[in-house]
C-alpha cells in the first residue's frame, strides 16, 4: 500500500560541529529513503535562509550549547524566509544529563527543562514566522563530542515514524 508520502521531499538543516548531527542526519535520510521520502541534509553553514528550496517540510537540527540552540542555527532560522503556514520539525542533539557530582542523583526531565531549552527556543522563532510543528525529538549525547547514546538509531526510527503519521493526518 502506497501512502501519500511517496513523493514527499524533506529539507534537513543542521549545525553539526562535532559530527554527531551529521550521524542522526544521515541515520535519518536512510530511514525516509526506505520509505520512498527524499531528504536533502544542508549544514546551515552552506545554506542560504533567504533562498530555501522547496519542500513539503523543513527539519531543523541543532546541538546544544549552554541549553540553548547553537548560535549558528538561531541566526539561521530568524533569517529564513517561508510562508505561513508552512510546516517544520525540529530533531535536536542534546547533552544527556549526569549525575550531580556530590550526590549522584540524575536530574528529572523537568528539572533538565529549566535548563536545557533547545528546543522551546527554536520553536519560538519558528512559531513567531507563522510556521506550524508537526513533530519533534532530540538524541542525547553522552559526552561533549560524543558519541550518540546507546539505541540512537531505534530514536531517529521512531521520530520519522511520527512524522509519516503526523504528514498522513
């Protein structure tokens, strides 16, 4: 059974500096390709934001730094030009959290909220231009360079997974 999403077309823009965005991008573009979707993946570094190809969605992927976005990719999506209206996903590389050094406890989700705020930063200026969300996820980083965590690819499955079902809505 064929789904509308045979000739879907996905931009994929990242700020990769250490290569571990570069990995999820790729993992992701084979995922997508077996399901007959084409992904184009651009560093936002060799990309223009004025002159963005066309695309039934966007995918924006940054690291983070200090829990926020790259500076690079925020620079990147204020400057981009799309209609309203159009759709976008965001798929984020984010520091795992680590245990507090005196007491060795992990830090709750909404505590790591506070201050890991990659993604609600970029959803706000893509928001502000009009642009809807359709899906987003992050893969954690166990160290500074890396590498990905454990089970990172079965991640980036699941998010094109939902992506497939948000598009098929």
């Amino acid at each position: 059974m064929e789904t509308n999403n045979a000739k879907m077309k996905i931009e994929y823009f990242h700020a990769s500096k250490y290569g571990n965005g570069v990995m999820v991008a790729d993992e992701f573009k084979k995922q997508m390709a077996a399901k007959g979707i084409t992904v184009d993946v651009h560093h936002v570094k060799e990309a223009s934001a004025k002159h963005m190809p066309e695309a039934d969605l966007y995918l924006f992927s940054s690291p983070g730094r200090m829990g926020k976005p790259k500076g690079k990719i925020r620079r990147f999506l204020k400057k981009i030009k799309l209609p309203s209206g159009t759709k976008y996903a965001i798929l984020t590389t984010e520091g795992a959290p680590q245990p507090d050094k005196k007491t060795g406890r992990v830090p709750t989700e909404e505590e790591r909220a506070k201050w890991q705020r990659i993604i609600p930063i970029m959803n706000e200026i893509l928001q502000e231009k009009g642009l809807v969300k359709v899906a987003e996820g992050k893969v954690l980083v166990t160290g500074i360079k890396g590498p990905l965590e454990e089970g990172w690819q079965t991640k980036v499955k699941e998010f094109s997974s939902r992506l497939i079902k948000e598009e098929d809505k």
